[in-house]
C-alpha cells in the first residue's frame, strides 16, 4: 500500500474515531485525570508541562488529519456538483470548475447572479 493511500485511510479513520462523543469523553476524563494528579506533584512546573506538550503535540497532528479530510469532502462535492451541473441541460457548463476562477472572475459572476436575483 502507498503511503498516500495509508495516510488516506488513516486520516478518514482517525477523523471519524475523534470526532465521536466517546473520544469527547475520554478527553474530559483524561483532563480530570491530569487535574487530580496535581496534589501530588505539588502543582509542578513539569505537571503543567505534561498537559501542555501533549495537548499541542495532539492539536499539531490532527491540524493536518482534519484538513487531509476538509479537502477530500470539498474536493468529493466539487465534483458530485460538477456531475450535476453537466447534467441540466439547462445549467451552463461553463461554471464546472469554478474553483479554479480568479477572484474577479468570481466576483463577477457573483455579480451576475445578483442581477438575475434582482431581475426574476
């Protein structure tokens, strides 16, 4: 298996399993965990720095899994909505791939479309 492919599987996998309540949970019990342990470390500078580093640590890594996810679900409804804009026949073919259009190039068909709002 490639490792695009790995980390494809991987980061839908994660993603779903993370996103859940139970993982919710356990995180909330993990920092109660953390919180109950500091009378015993007398409230430590290497106690606090626990809970920091694995928290940045956490937040680093899935930055990049929730973003792996956000550009297959985006990219996946570009083209379920290209699909069904090449299917109307009455829909111009010429916004497939809108994406890709300049910012003034949006602008003006956001313009556009405003005036035919207006005009209907």
């Amino acid at each position: 298996m490639k490792a695009n492919e790995f980390f494809r599987r991987f980061a839908h996998v994660t993603a779903e399993k993370v996103g859940s309540y139970w993982s919710f949970i356990i995180a909330i019990l993990l920092i109660l965990a953390w919180l109950a342990t500091g009378p015993f470390f007398n409230y430590s500078d290497t106690w606090q720095l626990v809970i920091n580093t694995t928290t940045t640590v956490i937040t680093f890594l899935m930055v990049f899994i929730i973003q792996n996810s956000q550009n297959r679900d985006g990219h996946a409804m570009q083209l379920k909505l290209d699909e069904l804009i090449r299917a109307q026949k009455e829909a111009r073919n010429r916004l497939i791939d809108l994406e890709e259009l300049s910012d003034e190039d949006l602008a003006r068909l956001q313009e556009e479309f405003r005036k035919l709002q207006r005009d209907s």
